[in-house]
C-alpha cells in the first residue's frame, strides 16, 4: 500500500509484515514493519516518565513511526508523549498522567514503521 500527499507523491509506503515481542529490562527488540510490544511490569510514580525502546533494523532515522499503547496494568494512566527514531531504534517517552496511582503493570505498545522513500 502507498500513501499519497495531495499532489500524488509516493511519500511512503506501509507494509503488513507484523510480529510480536515480549520486552525485559526497558526494551525489546523486534525486527518487523509493525508490530505488538508486550513490556514487562512497569512501575511508574503519578506524573513520572520512563523511556522504552525498540530496537528493530528496518527502521532508519527519518521514517514516521505511528505508535499506540494498552494499560494491560491495574492502575495509572499511562500516554506515549515521545518518540524518536534512529538508526536501528525507536525510543518511546512513556508518561503516567495519573494524578495519585503509580504506573503497576504491563503494556502493549503497537507500532507501525512508514518508511520514507
């Protein structure tokens, strides 16, 4: 599948090739164009941040990662508020928005990688 700009301009393509992966330590690695990241249990306070990465050779500086998250946990209130992208790595900036409970748990972090070409 391509993905046009308004003056008809490959800008990208998405491919279905998916996996998953079972993260420990703060990362994971799977080598697909999209998939599901299921992290280890995270403890995170009210209102902090932690960072998760992924590392995966298909991705380069410069493409667009699309990227969502599911509290598998029983508290917290956990967003994705930053991703960057390098060569072979993709690095997630995690945030509980939650104003009291701590981050307990897991997550599924899906993401899907437009290479730019």
């Amino acid at each position: 599948m391509r993905v046009f700009n308004r003056d008809v301009k490959v800008v990208g393509r998405l491919i279905r090739r998916s996996g998953t992966a079972t993260g420990s330590g703060g990362a994971a690695t799977l080598d697909r164009y999209a998939g599901v990241i299921t992290t280890e249990s995270l403890t995170t306070a009210a209102g902090g941040t932690t960072a998760y990465t992924i590392n995966n050779r298909l991705v380069k500086a410069g493409d667009i990662v699309l990227c969502s998250l599911e509290n598998k946990g029983t508290q917290g209130t956990p967003f994705i508020y930053d991703v960057k992208v390098e060569d072979g790595k993709i690095t997630l900036g995690i945030k509980n928005d939650h104003a009291t409970q701590a981050l307990n748990g897991a997550l599924a972090l899906r993401f899907q990688i437009v290479s730019v070409v």
